[in-house]
C-alpha cells in the first residue's frame, strides 16, 4: 500500500476521489493513484456521494414548493 500523506483532504482531493471511483470502480485503485488509505477513499467518496445525494434532493423539493 502506498505511503499516507500525512495531511488533510481537501474538496479538490474529494471531488477527484469520486470521479475516480467512478471511473475505476475500486477503492483500492482509487488509493493507489491518490497514495492515500482504502479507508481515506472509501470515507470521502462516501461523504461526496451523500452530499450530492442531500444537494439533488434540496433542489427537488424547491422545484416541487415553486410550482
């Protein structure tokens, strides 16, 4: 397994995190081309995903409240 970086994930890191994880499908390879850990991936493109989930949702029901 690559070496951590030590330091803290940033919103670019996540957004690149999940595209990747979209394309590659796999945790693992998504860690080995960012060196960071499975778990680091497997937690943020999580947390994206959600967010976009949250976001898609919020955005519906304004829709739904407007008309």
């Amino acid at each position: 397994m690559a070496a951590a970086k030590g330091t803290r994930v940033n919103q670019r890191e996540k957004r690149r995190m999940w595209e990747l994880y979209q394309t590659l499908g796999s945790y693992t390879k998504v860690a080995k081309k960012m060196r960071r850990s499975r778990d680091t991936v497997a937690k943020y493109v999580l947390e994206y995903e959600t967010a976009l989930q949250i976001t898609q949702l919020l955005t519906q029901k304004k829709e739904e409240s407007q008309n």
